[in-house]
C-alpha cells in the first residue's frame, strides 16, 4: 500500500494539473480492502456499532468473508452504505455536537477510499492547514504562529475565525465540483457520493443528508480539508509573498496578513491598524459564503489584539510587559484548565473508595501526564504546576473519604514523601506477584519544551508519502 501511495503523491506533486484516472480499481483489490480493515479494526472506536449493531468482534468471526463480501459488491459496484448513526456529544458551552458513527464495513470502505485520495490531496494542500493531516499537529499550527508576534514583525491584530456548524453545511454539489478538479475517475466520485447521502438515524427515524460530512466518518475530515483548501488558495493569492513584497507593503502603509488553519478553527494575523482589519474580516466573510456557501459566525468571530490575547487549539496566546520588557506568553486556556480539573474531579469522587490507593494513583497519573504532554510547549510552569496541586487536593480529599475517621495530618504523613524536595502521595501495589510504588505525578522544569516550527527545505516542505524525514505520526487530539 505505501509504494502505491508513494506513486500516486510523486504523480500529483510532478503533475499539479493532472486529473486521476483508474483509481477505483484500488477499491476492489483484495490487499487494498484488508489493510484498510486492519487500520480500522485497530482503532479503538472500531468497539462502538453503526446503525447495523455490527462489533469488532463480530466483524473478526467472519473476517474472511466480511472481506469477500466487501470486495465482490465493490467490484461490482453494488456497494451501498448504511445510514450513519447520529449520537451528540456535549459541548462546553451546555450545546451539542451532533457526531455520526458509521457502520463497521463503511468504515472499512471509506478508509480505503481515504487511502488512495490523501497522498493525492498531501500533495496540492497548503503548508498553513494543519489539521487532520498525517505528520501535522496542533503544536505545528502554533509553533508557526508564535515567531510572528515579536516586535520587528508586528503581528498584533488576530482575526478569530468561527464558521457556523461547518461540517453540517459542506455543500455537495460545490464538494463535487472541487473533487473533480482533480479525480476524474467517475465511480470513486459516486462512491463519495454515496457515502454523502447515505442518511443519518437519528432515534430510530431516518433523515436524508442534502449538506455536509458526518463528523466521525473516517472519510470526513480530509473531505473536509478538501473543501477548505479553496479558503486556503484564495488566502495564499492574496496575502503571500516575497520579503520584498512585504516589505514594501509596510513602507507604503499597508499591512500583512497570514492565515494558520486547523480544520474549521483558523486565525488571521495582520500587522495592519484596525481599520484594514475589519475591512478583511468583511472580505472573509463575502469569500465564505459566496464562493463556499458558509456562514462567518458574527458573535464567535472576534478581532483581537495580542495585548487582550486570544484562544486557538487550546491554548491562551498574549503579549504581556513584565520588568519593563514584552514577552508573548503561551498557555493552557481557561477551558482547557477546567477541562482536565473536571476529569480530576470526577476520578477523585467519594463512590469509588474501594478501589486500590495505588490504582487510583495511576489512573490519575494517567490523565496528568496527558495533559502536560500535550502542554509542554507553554511559557510558564506554573499552569502545570497548578493542575498537579490541585489533582494532589482532591486525592487527599479521596483518601479521607476511604479513611474516615484518619485525621488529615496522620493521612499526609503515613502516605507522602520526599522526593527530591517535593512532598508527594505514594502508594504500594502488587503485580504478577512483584511488589511496586506508585507515586502521584509531579510536574519539573524538564517538563516545558521549545517547540520547533516546520521548515521548508530544498525540496519544499516534508511530504508524509514521500519524504524520508517527515513525520508519520498523526497527532490530533485537542485537549480543549
């Protein structure tokens, strides 16, 4: 499969113009459909049924005619999808996000489909889309970002792209369109077709798809990059340049503008006066809805500047003046903090005292560690610091509810110590009839790491099908 992936990414990138022919051939070859099943059987939503109840391990007992079954009505084109199972996720702000599960077998279809579109579309994408791209990060979105706000370039006024319910308002006809741009293979776009209007259950009654891509399909979010590299173009056409051409563009009173996209979350950094900047944010708001048919939300669509600092990905980005000096601070959003403090809380809850000390230690050593790792590349210590006094508060709070009638004094000295000046919850376990200690987490100064921006070699910026020093890793979770 990768050697065929190399080809078809060496095609696109000898070739910008070239339209793909036979390339639904690959849907039907036996090899093809089985490490698309693989890939998927792997993932661990593979445990959760579509709308035909169907498991994992259903799937893995009759894996072998599964695949049959798969190949044969691909190759004959009776491939027909089951309507996507509509579930709601709750949203911080007390919303739902609707989140579609399709069945098991359309997922295995739509990631061999996903396999042979993706080296192509790697291939055209713009450098300043990150999301959902193999190799690319939300710390690669920032880490290109961060340089541009110090004090010779100027990038202080932030435009905060919201689009409203984008993956519900992808529009069909202009997503086809763009496909074919580049796909002229007819029967890999009925199949992306289909999987479109396939439908959605949604509490036992159906309802047609005229617009958008199911969030959770595998297919999903490189359809949706797809559609949103238009955006990318049209913002590259404008704004992108030369040092001369910027340059120049400051002598003569003109300001810059840079556009950094993460999925549907994008920001627009300008070193113009707020005056040019509304203009833009008016013009953004024409481009979307006329050329894509999607809607600027006005109220989530803020103009910031650096000093009233900004969120993106999770993160709070803002110039402060410390001992008479600017330094740009990146840190943990106020969301992402509650976040992971409501994990903590819900793992540190009194109905739980049964469990094991040392368990309950590593479950929530589990959830921290994450939680730095994806935070390592903040300014300050201290917002780390802080969330692993507060996980220590509440599982001292738990322990007294195991321990009831401990004093708290007796609880801190018969359970902590010192390690390396830092007093810290320990507990014993046994496993496989060995003896362990268990110590709570505990962040240090190693934990925070300068994050390194991606940059554009000889032969342009590493490409995940073809580069030998690209990054393979996929990397998306948003701790927001």
């Amino acid at each position: 499969m990768a050697e065929k992936q190399a080809k078809l990414a060496k095609n696109a990138v000898e070739h910008p113009e070239h339209r793909f022919t036979n390339l639904y051939s690959l849907m039907h070859w036996d090899y093809w459909i089985r490490q698309s099943a693989d890939t998927v059987l792997e993932r661990p939503g593979s445990d959760t049924p579509g709308t035909d109840g169907q498991t994992k391990k259903a799937f893995k007992k009759v894996y072998e005619a599964e695949i049959l079954s798969l190949v044969d009505t691909l190759k004959h084109k009776t491939y027909v999808p089951h309507p996507v199972r509509r579930t709601f996720i709750p949203k911080k702000n007390g919303d739902k996000r609707p989140l579609g599960i399709p069945a098991l077998r359309d997922r295995i279809v739509q990631e061999a489909l996903r396999a042979i579109l993706d080296p192509i579309y790697e291939s055209d994408f713009c450098h300043k889309s990150y999301g959902f791209r193999k190799g690319r990060s939300t710390m690669d979105a920032i880490a290109m970002m961060m340089p541009m706000f110090n004090t010779s370039t100027k990038f202080y006024y932030i435009i905060e792209g919201d689009i409203r319910g984008y993956f519900d308002n992808v529009h069909h006809r202009k997503l086809l369109r763009i496909l074919k741009q580049r796909i002229a293979d007819k029967d890999i776009i009925d199949l992306i077709l289909k999987f479109l209007h396939a439908g959605v259950m949604d509490g036992g009654l159906f309802a047609e798809t005229k617009a958008g891509v199911p969030q959770g399909g595998v297919i999903s979010p490189l359809l949706a990059n797809v559609y949103l590299h238009e955006f990318d173009k049209w913002a590259e056409a404008r704004w992108e340049g030369s040092a001369y051409q910027y340059q120049r563009n400051r002598q003569q009173g003109r300001g810059n503008y840079k556009m950094i996209r993460y999925a549907d979350d994008f920001v627009i950094i300008s070193n113009e006066n707020i005056a040019g900047v509304r203009i833009v944010k008016q013009e953004v708001k024409e481009f979307l809805n006329m050329q894509l048919h999607l809607e600027l939300s006005e109220e989530k669509t803020k103009l910031t500047h650096l000093n009233d600092g900004f969120t993106f990905l999770g993160f709070h980005i803002q110039r402060v003046q410390s001992l008479g000096k600017w330094a740009v601070h990146l840190r943990p959003s106020a969301n992402a903090k509650d976040g992971i403090k409501a994990k903590i809380k819900d793992l540190t809850v009194g109905n739980d005292v049964m469990q094991g000390e040392d368990a309950k230690l590593t479950e929530l050593n589990t959830v921290l560690r994450g939680w730095a790792e994806y935070y390592r590349h903040t300014s300050l210590l201290e917002d780390i610091s802080a969330i692993a006094s507060y996980a220590s508060m509440r599982y001292l709070l738990w322990l007294r509810k195991k321990h009831k009638g401990v004093r708290k004094g007796q609880l801190i000295k018969a359970k902590t110590k010192v390690i390396y000046n830092v007093k810290r919850w320990v507990a014993k376990g046994i496993q496989g009839g060995k003896s362990f200690t268990v110590y709570l987490w505990s962040p240090t100064r190693n934990e925070l790491k300068r994050t390194k921006y991606m940059r554009k070699g000889k032969e342009g910026f590493p490409h995940p099908y073809l580069s030998t020093n690209a990054r393979t890793d996929t990397r998306e979770s948003r701790m927001r």
